[in-house]
C-alpha cells in the first residue's frame, strides 16, 4: 500500500542523475555533520579546564 502511495508521488523523469546527485549531496551532508560531531567531542574533552560555572540559582546570603 505505502509503496504505491509513494510511487504515485515520484516525478516520472528519466533522468538517473537526479537521485544520484540528491544522494551524493546527502552523502556530503551526513558526513560533514558527522565531522563536526567528533571535532564537537574532541574540542570539549582537550580543551582547557575552567572554572566551574556558579549555580545561577543559588541565594545570596
């Protein structure tokens, strides 16, 4: 049923480079935020330490 669905819904173009070059781009895009992930951990894990941050909650006395 869903595979009908989705057929009726795909452009009846003969063009092969179109899914490919849609797949290459989210290829590039997964692979770029899959880049900035691992930069993301490995920034946070060497850098270095600072002062803990002051609990903005806590009450003056």
């Amino acid at each position: 049923m869903t595979v009908a669905i989705m057929a009726e819904n795909l452009p009846a173009t003969g063009d092969a480079a179109r899914p490919r070059l849609r797949s290459v781009i989210t290829t590039i895009v997964l692979i770029l935020i899959s880049v900035m992930i691992v930069r993301d951990i490995f920034v946070r894990r060497w850098s270095s330490p600072s002062a803990p941050a002051t609990d903005t909650t806590q009450h003056s006395r």
